[in-house]
C-alpha cells in the first residue's frame, strides 16, 4: 500500500523493518539468523540546541515526526549495552540460556543438561537396552540446516531426524484447535459479502481498525501463536523447546517495543515494553552521551536531559489518543478471503469482483461485530493455515 494509506510516515517501515526486544541479543548468536537492521536512534534536530525542552524524545524510525512538527533525523549513538536491561548469559554460558554446561537434545527438541542419569533415562524411554544399536554421527550445522530445523519446529514431531537425516518428517495428525476463549470484547464490525450458494465470504468491507488487528499478526512472534493453543498443545515440537528448564529467565519474557501498542491489538494479553535513557548533552550541544544512567553530574557546559521513546504512530500537534493504529481512521479497505488488504476505490471493487468472476445477484451482505474471542482465534488459525496450507 501508498504510504499515504497510513497514519504517519514512519508506520509502514515499523511493519516492513519489525523491531524487537531481543535485537541485541539476536546479534550475539554465532549463527544470526535475523535480517534486521541493528536499531538506530533518531531525535528532533532542536534536540541539541539549548533551548531544546520539549524535543527530548528519541525513535528508532527516520520518519517519526516530533511534537513541533519537524521530522526525527538526526541520529545518536545508543550503545548496545545500554540498549537492554541486562545481557542474557555471558560470553561463556551463550545467549540464552542460564547455565554452563553441554546439553542433550531430543528428536522432538526436548533440552536438558547432559548427564549419565539423563542419557540413560532418554534410552529407556526409546526401548534402547544398550548401546549396541547406537551410531555416532558428526553433524556441521549451517544456515540450510537451521533454517530447515526452523520449518520442522512446527511442522514435525522428529525434527532432528528430518533436519539431518533428511527423512520425511513425522507429522501428527491435525485437529481442531481452539485457543482459550478471553473476555468478550468487541472490537471492531466488518460488512462481509458472501456467496449464497455456499456462504463463503468473499471479502471485507472494513476502516482501519479491523486492518490494525491483522497487520498486528506480522509484530507477534511465532511462540504466541502456539501458546494459544487449548490445552497447552503445541504444533511439532516446538512446545518442548518453550518450556525447556535450560532457558535463562529473561528469554522467556514475550515483549514487544511499546511502540507496537495498538487501540485494538493488545488482545492477546501481550506485553509492551518501553525504555528511557539519560543523556549528557556536551561539547558545545554538538555531541551527547546516551546511557540507561548517567553516574555524574553534569558539569559546566553539559545538559543532562531524560530521553523518552517517541511513539510514531502520533501525528505531531494531536494527542496522544489519536493516531495510535497504523492506518488512517477515515479510510475504507477491502480485505479478501487470503488476506489481500487493499484501500477501497470503486476501480479496486469491481476488479476484485471480476477477478472473482461473482455476479452481483450471488452476492449477500452481513455486518458481522468482531470481538477479542473471534480476533484470537483468528490469529491462531492465521499461524497454523500458513504452516499447514491443506489444513
């Protein structure tokens, strides 16, 4: 879509270039399988005059714009030990996980530290007696081979034998799920249309509320979408390395930058985290130091300012309730049965509906109330349609 489609400048590229929590972590891995950016720092270009109250807000987007209206580029450097609360491990232990050791990890991902009694235990529970059916293998593990892992994580339940011994994966057998059902709570309505030979909807008609929830699948990870799950049932094995006793106490912390944060998109019960930084503003108001706290005082000549995180969905001049979804409020969209998102004009109507090759007369409209036990569900079946297509 037209970034002219979105409420600011800066709310697509927060969807096209996602931020998260655990950035800095991710860089850290000896195989880093992330494409994104490392995150940059930008403020108002008054922020380093003198007079410059009112400008200490910082983005991690280019196009934010600041409360007096001009744009956010002028960029500081935040060092990457300021960036989190604490590092996750230590360059002995590794990133995260919380203890020293060599580990044992199952076919089906389970992960223990290695020990005698451990090992005998996974044996057993396989029906092996002794080590006289037993072959050791020597593995190199790059970026195919963990990028497969990835895809077996969900989609097998022997995801080690289908990463390395490239047999066919062991799939369960797919049921069904239904994820908890929260409060009912409604959040937006939708004028579906649908065919009446077999009441399949066809499209959408909604405003930018409803596309704010869907554009909002994109920010989550993948762990929400299985703990959604009834029942605690997970897809593949993917479960068994969510709840591993090896993981340190940080990485299991499902948080969001806090400029995610949507009107309608907290609903399902994530958590947002936001972080503010002091700065030494020195030199004349020319450079600064950025730190989570700075240990002195400032001195003749320096300004200590509190750097606050700027949420870019705001426009500049409105309050801070308006324009906290990524879409503008007044425009229409039409959103096909695959999830197609387009803004609505008449050429877009009439396109899709050639496309679909739907007479006018096969045609029914509903206005449907969608509320938070629907847009959950619909999250969860979002997830598992996409890693199982036939499903």
């Amino acid at each position: 879509m037209d970034i002219g489609h979105f409420e600011t400048e800066a709310c697509k590229s927060m969807l096209t270039d996602l931020r998260s929590t655990k950035d800095v972590h991710r860089k850290r891995l000896k195989m880093n399988m992330s494409s994104t950016n490392p995150s940059k720092f930008f403020v108002c270009p008054s922020f380093f005059k003198s007079d410059s109250y009112g400008h200490s807000a910082y983005s991690n987007f280019k196009y934010t714009r600041c409360s007096c209206g001009a744009l956010m580029i002028s960029q500081i450097q935040v060092p990457e030990e300021e960036q989190v609360e604490k590092l996750i491990g230590n360059n002995e232990d590794g990133v995260f996980i919380n203890c020293r050791s060599s580990f044992i990890v199952t076919d089906d991902l389970k992960v223990t530290s290695n020990s005698f009694g451990v090992l005998m235990k996974v044996l057993n529970d396989r029906g092996y007696a002794g080590f006289s059916d037993l072959q050791e293998t020597l593995i190199d593990v790059g970026f195919e081979e963990v990028r497969t892992l990835l895809g077996c994580l969900f989609t097998s339940e022997a995801a080690l034998t289908c990463t390395f011994l490239k047999k066919t994966c062991m799939t369960r057998n797919l049921r069904m799920l239904s994820p908890p059902a929260p409060k009912n709570v409604k959040v937006c309505s939708v004028e579906v249309y649908a065919r009446k030979l077999d009441r399949e909807i066809l499209y959408a008609e909604c405003n930018g509320d409803f596309v704010d929830s869907l554009l909002s699948f994109l920010v989550h990870p993948l762990e929400l979408a299985c703990s959604l799950a009834n029942d605690n049932t997970m897809l593949g094995c993917v479960g068994n390395l969510c709840t591993s006793p090896c993981r340190g106490a940080a990485s299991k912390s499902l948080l969001l930058p806090s400029f995610y944060s949507c009107s309608n998109n907290n609903l399902l019960d994530y958590g947002y985290q936001s972080t503010t930084y002091e700065c030494l503003i020195c030199n004349s108001y020319s450079s600064c130091k950025v730190a989570r706290s700075i240990s002195r005082l400032p001195i003749a000549g320096e300004k200590a300012v509190s750097l606050y995180p700027s949420n870019p969905k705001i426009k500049s001049g409105t309050s801070s309730g308006y324009g906290i979804g990524f879409m503008k409020k007044n425009t229409k969209f039409i959103v096909s049965n695959d999830l197609t998102i387009t803004p609505m004009n008449t050429s877009s109507t009439i396109g899709l509906l050639k496309k679909l090759q739907v007479d006018i007369s096969d045609l029914e409209k509903y206005q449907i109330n969608i509320s938070k036990v629907e847009v959950t569900f619909f999250y969860f079946l979002f997830f598992v349609i996409s890693i199982f297509p036939q499903f």
